[in-house]
C-alpha cells in the first residue's frame, strides 16, 4: 500500500533534508524537541502544550507522567500538521464530511497515549463548541474493560476545563451495532462535535460487503462518522484490507511505525521462531510440550539466579527484567459447526495439555520444578476461581497455584475432565486465601505465582503485559493473519531495564539455543528473547506465515574494523598506539545536575550554585544580557518597547495578573530542577527586564490593550528564563570538558571514539511479484535466500575495500555496496555510508594533501567524528544543543597544533537562511566576538603545553541554496566571512546540468580557503 497521506506529511513536515529519523541521534534530539531538526517549530509547541496538559492530568491522579518517545512525537506533529493544513484551501488531501487519520503503530508502542492526546489535538482545533460526543469503541470486550478504566478518568479531567461539554460512550463495536437508529444522529452544527476513536481497527477491513460482522462493522463506522465529526482509527497492522478499501487508506494512514521500524529501532522483546521444518515437531504432542516447559523453566530459572554484580555496564539500570511467563495461545473463536462428536478444537488443546500436566511423572515434575515453584507433590489440582466464571487455577496436591486455564465454561471444562491424575475441587467448598494474588488481572506483578496461562480469550487481545516469554501455539487453523499478530504482540512486549520499552541488546539473535547460561550476558538475551513453539506443525506455518508480513528478516555479517586514521600526506604506516598520542583533543564529560540555584545580581551577572560529584560549588557568571524580538516581519523596521514596557509596569501593573507570571515561574522552576531569586527575594518583571537589552516588535505598546501587555510580560519571562537555563548549563558544562584523556577504540562493552566494526545487512524480504499480484514467499524460499546471501558475503567484503586510501574506517563508507546478478537493491552498510556530501569531503582531502609539499612539514590526519558514540562535541553558548561535528583535521606542526572542525552538512539547524545569525554553531567560527573555541585553544595549550589554534568550518552540499549562483559580494558577506564554503566550490565545475558557480577570487576551491584560515 502506498501511503500517500503520510509521505506528503513528511516532505512537508521535515524541511530538512540531511535529518533521518531512523539515527539514534536524531531521535534523541527530538525526544529533547530540539529546534534545529527541520519541524515547524509551532507545530511542535504544540504536542509540548498538549503534553503538559496530558502529564497535569496524570500527576491529579497520582499517576506517573510520561515522556513521549521520538515516534510518538512524529505522530503527534503529523496529526498537528494535518490538523492545520486541512483547513487551508489548495490542501491535496482535504477530506470533506468523512474526515479520518488512522495510525499504523506496532503493538506495544503506546497508541493508548497516542489516542488520549489525539482527543486534546482535536478539540484544540474545535472552537467554541456546545456539546463534544466522544464514542470509543472496539471489537473485543477486554480492550473495553481498559479504555474505560484508563479514559474515563481522563474525560472527568476534561470536564473541569470544558464546563461538562463533554460526554463519553464506550462499548463493543457489536453493542454499537445493535443502537437504537437516533443514537446515530447529530446536530449538523459545528457547535456540536463528535469525535469517533477506534482501536483494533483492522478487524473488519477485510471485506467491503454490506453483511457480515466484517460489512457491518464498516456501515457502523459510516453512520457514526458524518458531518462535524472526525475519526482516528489504531492498528498494529493494515495487511489483509480489501483492495478497495487501500485506497482510502493510503490517503488517511497519518503515521507508519509498522513492528519492522518499532524492532529496528530496539523496542520490544528479541524473537526466536521454532523452525518449522524442526524433527521436533514430526514428533509427538507430548514431545512438543516438553520443549515448551522446559524453555520456560530455564528462563524462570536464569530470572531468579542473573548476577546483578557483573558486567555493571549492562546491568546499571536499577530496573530487573520482568519474570518470564509462558502463553499457551491460539484462535480465540469457537468452532460454531461443532458438535457433540466434534468438540470445540480450542478446548481440545487445552484439554490436551491439562491431561499431560496430570500425568507428568514425579522425576519430570522436578526436572520443570521452577516453573512449579518448586510446589509439584500430589495430583493436578484444578480449582475455579471464586471471583471469575472463566478462570481454572492449576496446583499440584495442596501446594501454590502457579497457572490459569481460561475457558468459557469453567464448570463443564472440569466436569468434562477424565483422568484419574486430576483433583476437581468444587467452587463451593473451596475457600481460596488472597485471592488476588492469583487472578488473571494481577499477573503483571512481580510477586504473582502464576508461571502458566492455557486459553486465549483473554491472553491474545486487550492484556498489556510484560511477563510473556514463550508462547506455545494451539488451535491455530486457518486463522487471520491480523488475530496472530495480536498473539505475536502479547509477547514483543517489554518494560525494559531503563523502563524506556526497549531490549538491552539490540541486534537480533539468530539462535536463542546457541546462547550460554554461562554468560551474563547470554541469560539477560534469553529472557528479553520471546521464543514461539507449537504444538503441531500446521499451527506453526499458520503463525510464520502471518507474522512473516509484518517482519523483514534482516541478515548480518560483522566486519571488525582496526582503529585507524587517514593520515593524509604520506602513506607512512603508523600505529594506533603511536598516532593516538599525537593528536589531542577534549572530551565531553556531561555531569547530571539534579538541581542548580541561581541569584540574579546587578550589572547583568549572577550567582550558580549547585553539587557535583558530592561536592558543592559556587561561581559567579558576569556578562549575560539578552535580545528579544518579536517582529513578524523581520525585515522591516522595528520598535524597542522595552522602555515602554518598565513604565506600564512602574505605574499600571495592578492591572495585569502577576500571579499567573508568578506561576509560570514556579512552574519552570519544578520543571527544570533551576531554582532563581533576585536579593533572596521572589523574582518579579522587574528583575527579568534589568537583564534585558531590547525588546523589538512592529509597533509602541497600545496601553489599553491589556490582554496584549499581559501576554508580552509573560513572553519576555518565558524565554528569559529559556536562555538563563541554557546558560547555567553551559557553564557547567564548559567546566567539564576532559583534555588528557587520549583517544580510544570501541569496543562490545565500552563507547570510544571509534566505531569497532561495521556490518553488512541484508533484508529478506517476505513478499514477492508473481503476474502483477504480490504473493507470500515459502519459507524454503526464504532460506535459500539467506544461504545464497551467506556464501556470497566474503565477495561483498572484498569489493568494499578501496586501497588508495588505505586501511581505515572509511573503507566500507565510501564505497557502494554492487548490485547482484539479480538486480537487488544495495546492501545496507551499518554504520551509514558517508553521505554525498561527506564522502566528497574525503575524497577531496585525499587528493588535495597527498604529496602536496606546500605541507611537507605538516603531520595531516583526518577522522570522522561519531555523533552517536558522543564523545567529541562542543558545547554551544546557549545549550541549544551540543555541535558534534562530522571531521575533525589535525595538521600538526612542531610543536603548533591546529584542530579543525569540518561538517559538509552544515546547513542542517541554520534557521535563518538570510542572515544565518540564529545558530551558534556559525558563531563559533567568528572568533574575535566568540570565545567558545578560544577557551578551548587556552585549556589545550595549557594542558599539553603547546600551541593549540581551532577553527571550524560549515560546508554546504549541492542541495543547499545559499552561495549557489550568487553576487560574489554576497558570497563573501554572508558565507565566506562566516567560514561557510559550498563543496562545489572549484576551479572549474563541468558536472551536467548544474549552473556554472561563480570562480571565487584568484580561483580558490573551498580547501584553499580552509588552508587560508588555518595559516
């Protein structure tokens, strides 16, 4: 399926072209709302705003707030973006009376929170409403239990912002159904509103017909979602859709976080597959469950028994994996054509499994003793839970239950019972003490004792848990593929042990049994590792085969790299060990601040205090002043109203509301652990004002506009407080830089400041064309791609290494991975290739220094910085964000050392293109008016006792507008001045269809103008 909505929401959306949200780096930097990514930055005040409100709600209800992870950001901008473009008239995808957003997100990755704020977004966008109509609905009844338990509160806290305008239904899309004909009508006037919110939304879309629970689950929809009413529609999957209805989704489908990217990007549990073609499953039902005990009490086992005190860089985090739990899961419809003689084949199963537990001899019992809690004397005991009609708990004689068999008569599934191994205990003489400590709803707690599920009504849907570990397959026939894909996500589920939803270990696991119970390491993987086994052959190819169109499986050869650097005048072999030495350079050592206290003083400085390490400091910060502007034009020609302003606020400020400023004080002050005051006084205006140089708008103030003074006053103290913050930060940074620390090399357990290894990956993809239709590959199709893939990697290997520049990182970067006989698309290389403009850079270098005996007394090494290992940044003066920038040049002379900082995607986070004034990382370069590199040569030159001198440099790719065909003058002005080149800056520049560039003065390329910098 094409997704149209949402790949023009991207180009849109992300003005930036050098951003990839698939890199870590990225991604953490929006989870920080950083502002230089390319996103409209009202926009993403916006999902703040809404967040906010979302957290205020949670911490009434004494419920822990949240932290939106990068995708769910990107979720949210793109419903924001959509939301406002909808309303614009040349917009290509405005809906008219059926308006909807669907979003396609992998099962565990928090669409309830998606959907809660979505339900802010919309009713931002509705003005003045009357009545706001919210109906939640969703196919199964244990997803209804829990989108009344979680959104019901939330309505109540809506209610006291909106007057109780809003109401709320939640029910079963089959109790919709069966509404009353005027449940379905609204007011068609837009002060009514009626939002429609569906989870599970797949279910139903398999047909468009008009009968059937499929038909009319869509004809529901429909009647629901009419004029003034809007529908937001989650899934974990869109497979499986009529064709007819892909087109209507392509253009509603808002966000695409399918399991592939949510795996990818390390969220959820590792997997392992039993392999269908496995001796195992030839054999016996018997032989099959025991592989399925014996996986889970060993896992149970290794819970109990990780030592926390080894390896500390894996176990840092105080959070323990959650106790492994197996599922026995299947179909969760009966078979409506059974009979006395063909009974239903899900109880057969579980019936099945039951019996062979009963009859488990007394030495087997022991060898699985973990998984009984080491209770497993006497006869399998089956008791029906006293609170649920549906919940059998399972002991051995009078010992600890530890399992559940839900089914949906749990009375006749004992009475139906035969075997002489098993103890029915009646419901009415068995009293069972604490009861909840064994029931179904409690068994996310790390104390229950439950180790074993058998059922599926309640396992597969609507049940957010961690604990699944193994799932054994039954009664899986024919089944839709959307139904397994809820099974497969009972188990991807994972807390993680930072609490962020992710694996220790991100790279897949080929074979979870070639993992060592000797190894920390390896007993952390099985746990965080879902393992699936089946019960009989057919249930296992019915489970790959769906989940097969929701996994790429991607292979990956490991290419171990040495330490290396370009050393780019001479071809003299140097080792790491030797040239390590040779180039310094500083560190970043970050240190948490819990908290930092601030006064403001007079003559624009202030006070810091705070603790570091157990050590309390104190410094004094001279200098700090501040401009702000809030012209909407910049261009035009602006008022200072700072003056203005003190005098409203010297004679009038009685009628102004001070205390809802006093509140945004406090409130930032909670929020950001900064805790100010002015003479130990509580911080006013006034004292926001003194630090304040000038104010610029359009206009003087209107003094009788109050509402407009009031919103200035809380403007200026908003971003005031912004840029104070920021500089306390960088101050304290700036004071942890590490000068003497030599450079290091990665490796499995440490971040250095080299990658160690790269890999080489391949997608086996799960589809292909056969006659125009897409079909499903066989899984011998699919191994056969893997093993043609494995004999040809070593070939692969090989065609990467490029001797001209020697053995180094870039090898495998610069060079394109060929295509196979066979016309497949390139491998992936891992870390990423250079990109264009950097690999250009590179090249550039190698030819521009080598054998040049302008430099024959100079030692020239060049090496790619890592932003991702975060180890050599600077700190920009307004903490903005820290600069990693892409090259670091080393040419050394004596005992004279310039270090020169070079990023060929400079344009990135420039965000005036005009004046290119806003972002600090072109400040640096002006040295006269910017100490930040100063600082630095001063420390360095201290530390070693040599001459340091830093420049940096931005260097634009061919994509970038600025410089390109431009007055020479401009060029100097605006670009050169600044240390801003274009990487097509050249003597000559013959490349096809590129508009010849302007020959710079006395010809220079844009080395010639970095070496002119340097000397």
């Amino acid at each position: 399926m094409e997704l149209k909505l949402y790949n023009y929401l991207r180009k849109e959306g992300l003005t930036h072209s050098d951003v990839d949200f698939r890199e870590t780096v990225y991604q953490d930097k929006l989870e920080l709302y950083d502002t230089t990514l390319g996103l409209d930055v009202d926009i993403l005040s916006s999902v703040q705003k809404h967040l906010k409100t979302y957290n205020t709600y949670l911490k009434t209800n004494q419920q822990q707030e949240v932290a939106l992870r990068y995708y769910q950001i990107l979720a949210l901008y793109f419903t924001e973006l959509y939301l406002t473009k909808k309303e614009e008239h040349d917009f290509e995808y405005k809906q008219e009376k059926e308006e909807s957003l669907a979003y396609w997100m992998a099962t565990g990755s928090g669409k309830t929170i998606i959907m809660h704020l979505n339900i802010l977004q919309y009713i931002a966008h509705c003005k003045n409403f009357r009545d706001f109509e919210i109906i939640m609905t969703t196919p199964g009844v244990n997803l209804i239990d829990q989108h009344e338990r979680e959104l019901t509160p939330f309505i109540e806290f809506l209610n006291t912002k909106y007057r109780n305008t809003v109401r709320l239904t939640i029910d079963t899309t089959s109790a919709l159904l069966n509404k009353p004909n005027d449940f379905f009508d609204f007011p068609q006037s837009k002060s009514y509103r009626r939002l429609i919110l569906v989870d599970e939304a797949h279910i139903g879309l398999s047909t468009t017909g008009t009968t059937g629970t499929d038909g009319a689950f869509m004809m529901l929809r429909k009647r629901l979602n009419i004029e003034n009413s809007f529908l937001f529609e989650y899934s974990a999957t869109f497979h499986n859709i009529s064709g007819d209805l892909e087109k209507d989704y392509e253009k509603s489908i808002v966000y695409d976080y399918n399991y592939n990217l949510f795996y990818k990007d390390g969220y959820g549990k590792d997997y392992y597959f039993q392999q269908v073609g496995d001796d195992v499953l030839e054999k016996s039902f018997d032989d099959n469950l025991h592989r399925n005990l014996s996986v889970i009490n060993e896992k149970i086992d290794l819970w109990h028994n990780i030592d926390y005190s080894v390896q500390k860089d894996i176990f840092k985090a105080s959070q323990h994996p959650d106790k492994p739990l197996i599922a026995f899961m299947g179909n969760t419809v009966n078979n409506k054509d059974k009979s006395a003689k063909n009974e239903d084949p899900e109880v057969s199963d579980i019936t099945n499994i039951v019996n062979f537990l009963a009859d488990l001899s007394d030495e087997q019992k022991a060898t699985y003793k973990y998984l009984f809690n080491e209770e497993f004397a006497g006869k399998l005991t089956l008791t029906r839970n006293p609170e649920t009609d549906d919940e059998i708990l399972i002991s051995y004689g009078n010992g600890g239950y530890w399992g559940i068999v839900n089914v949906g008569n749990g009375a006749k599934f004992i009475n139906d019972l035969e075997n002489d191994n098993v103890i029915k205990n009646p419901r009415d003489k068995v009293i069972v003490s604490n009861i909840e400590r064994y029931s179904f709803k409690n068994i996310d707690s790390q104390n229950s004792p439950i180790n074993v599920l058998i059922g599926s009504r309640k396992f597969a849907e609507g049940w957010n848990c961690f604990r699944v570990s193994v799932i054994g397959l039954i009664n899986l026939g024919s089944s839709k593929g959307n139904k397994i894909i809820q099974i497969f996500g009972r188990g991807v589920r994972i807390k993680g042990l930072k609490n962020n939803g992710k694996r220790t270990f991100p790279e897949h696991n080929e074979d979870y049994f070639k993992l060592k119970n000797t190894k920390e390491e390896d007993k952390l993987r099985k746990i965080e590792t879902l393992t699936v086994f089946s019960l009989k052959k057919s249930y296992l190819e019915t489970f790959t085969g769906a989940v097969n169109k929701e996994l790429e499986i991607v292979k990956k050869y490991e290419i171990e790299v040495n330490p290396s650097i370009i050393k780019l005048n001479d071809n003299t072999e140097i080792k790491f060990e030797e040239f390590r030495k040779r180039i310094p350079i500083f560190k970043l050592s970050k240190v948490d601040i819990a908290q930092r206290r601030v006064s403001l003083l007079a003559n624009n400085s202030f006070k810091v205090k705070f603790n570091q390490n157990g050590s309390n400091k104190e410094d004094t910060v001279n200098n700090f002043s501040i401009n702000l502007d809030y012209r909407p034009d910049r261009n035009t020609e602006g008022v200072n109203i700072k003056g203005e302003l003190e005098n409203f606020i010297k004679y009038y400020s009685v009628f102004i509301n001070l205390n809802k400023l006093q509140n945004i004080i406090s409130e930032f002050q909670e929020d950001n652990g900064l805790y100010i005051n002015a003479n130990s006084k509580q911080v006013t205006i006034i004292d926001v004002l003194n630090y304040i140089n000038e104010i610029n708008y359009k206009s003087s103030i209107d003094t009788t506009n109050i509402e407009f003074i009031e919103n200035i006053v809380i403007q200026v103290t908003t971003d005031f407080l912004k840029k104070l913050k920021n500089k306390v930060n960088w101050y304290i940074n700036n004071s942890n830089y590490q000068y003497q620390e030599l450079l290091n090399q990665s490796t499995d357990k440490v971040k250095g400041d080299f990658i160690d290894k790269y890999y080489i990956l391949k997608t086996i993809e799960s589809t292909k064309e056969s006659r125009g239709k897409t079909t499903f590959k066989k899984q011998k199709e699919i191994d056969k791609e893997v093993t043609d893939f494995e004999n040809e990697i070593d070939a692969i290997a090989e065609s990467l290494k490029i001797d001209t520049i020697g053995n180094h990182i870039y090898n495998p970067l610069l060079r394109e991975v060929r295509n196979n006989v066979d016309g497949e698309k390139d491998l992936k290389i891992t870390p990423d290739k250079l990109n264009a403009g950097e690999k250009k850079f590179v090249q550039d270098c190698a030819n521009y220094f080598k054998d040049n005996k302008d430099f024959k007394d100079y030692e020239i090494y060049l090496m790619r910085n890592v932003e991702t290992l975060k180890s050599i940044g600077i700190y920009l003066n307004d903490d903005s964000q820290v600069f990693y920038p892409d090259f670091i040049l080393w040419m050394i002379k004596e005992d004279t050392i310039h270090i020169n900082f070079i990023d060929p995607k400079g344009q990135m986070g420039i965000q005036d293109a005009t004046t290119l004034l806003d972002n600090e990382k072109v400040k640096i370069a002006n040295k006269a008016n910017n100490d930040t590199l100063v600082r630095l040569e001063k420390e360095l030159s201290e530390t070693h006792n040599k001459t340091f001198i830093l420049n940096s440099f931005l260097l634009l790719r061919d994509s970038s507008v600025l410089g390109f065909n431009k007055p020479k003058e401009w060029i100097k002005e605006k670009l050169i001045d600044k240390n801003i080149f274009r990487l097509n800056w050249h003597e000559t520049d013959e490349r096809e269809n590129k508009v010849a560039v302007d020959k710079l003065p006395d010809n220079k390329s844009y080395l010639d103008l970095i070496v002119d910098c340097i000397n």
